[in-house]
C-alpha cells in the first residue's frame, strides 16, 4: 500500500509540475501571437522601388542627414534646433490605391529590435503629413531623430493605421544602408536643415 501512494504521489506531482510548465510557457507565448495577429500586413520593398499595397505606394527616392534643423520662425535669427544624435530625413512619394488616405504611422525599424517614431520637432520648418489621392505621386518627407550608431540597416515601415491594425496596409522598405554608407551621412550631415525646401 505503502508503495503504492507513493507512486501515485510522485505520479501526480510530475504531472501537476508539467501542467504548470505548459502553463506558464503558454501565458509567455500568448502575447507574442497576439501582437503577430494585430500587426498590419506589410509588403516589402528597397530604397528607388515602388512599394505597393492594396491601398498606397509608396517609393523612398533618398535618405538624407543633418546635425541640425532650421527652426519654423525666420524672424529674430533663432537658433537652429540641434540633437545630441542625427537627424534622419526620409523623402519619398507617395499615391493611394482606391481613394484618398494619410499615412498615419511612420516608424524607422533598426537591427536589435530599435524603434524610433516619426518625430515633427515643434518648432523646425517641418511639413505635415499630406492626404494622398488615387493615381497622383505627392511627395513627403519623414523625420526621424535617433543615435548616430543606429543608421546602419534601417527600415521605413510606413501605413495608413485606424482602430483595427490588422486590417491596415503597411510598407516596409529597406533604405540600403549600409555601414559606409552610414558612416557618410552621419560625416556629411547637414547643418541647419529645412524639411520642407529638402536642403541646408
């Protein structure tokens, strides 16, 4: 009898130690899946490339840098707004598919899992965000700030968003940055940068 609760004993403790392993690796698993399904369907594509979805396109025609931002105000000579980092000005153009849409989210995805949002700084001569229409290329520009470390690799991933991110479009266009070709635009970055003119 002895014998006999013990087995039983040790038989439910390693299948009571199992269930709560299953458990706990599922409550860890849960919320990756659910983050996968509530992600936007992306189509991919590389800098010069026509990036196409079921409601934009989208083509990332240069990548520029700078040190600095000319501010908005032209009057009283104000400072130019500077960061501790680069600045990274993506200028591309874009068109809807089927009717007119804004590009909502726009983030710059770099190796090591870094994300950096687009960033307007209040106070630069920086341009909104357009509505784009059906069959018509209207140019934009998204700017981000981030560590100068961070250049090499990046990506645009830029979509339309709304309340349901799974049935939103997105397109994930690869900039063909390169370490050297990071190397020379943090070296050649601009200082005093206008968003909206696209140079010095």
């Amino acid at each position: 009898m002895n014998a006999r609760k013990v087995l039983l004993n040790c038989g439910a403790g390693i299948g009571g130690t199992v269930l709560l392993a299953a458990a706990m690796w599922f409550h860890s698993v849960r919320p990756e899946v659910k983050a996968e399904a509530l992600e936007p369907i992306r189509n991919g594509g590389r800098i010069g490339e026509d990036v196409h979805n079921r409601e934009f396109t989208v083509r990332v025609e240069r990548v520029d840098a700078a040190k600095s931002l000319a501010p908005g105000l032209s009057f009283g000579n104000p400072p130019a707004i500077g960061t501790d980092g680069v600045y990274l000005i993506v200028r591309a153009k874009a068109k809807s598919e089927r009717e007119p849409l804004e590009l909502r989210t726009a983030e710059l995805q770099t190796p090591g899992g870094y994300t950096y949002r687009q960033d307007p700084r209040t106070g630069s001569a920086s341009n909104s965000q357009p509505t784009f229409q059906p069959m018509i290329w209207t140019a934009t520009a998204f700017l981000f700030e981030l560590p100068k470390n961070r250049l090499e690799g990046a990506h645009l991933v830029v979509g339309t968003g709304g309340l349901l991110p799974q049935l939103s479009a997105a397109a994930d266009v690869d900039l063909g940055i390169t370490a050297g070709r990071a190397a020379e635009l943090v070296r050649s970055a601009a200082e005093r940068y206008d968003v909206e003119k696209g140079s010095p």
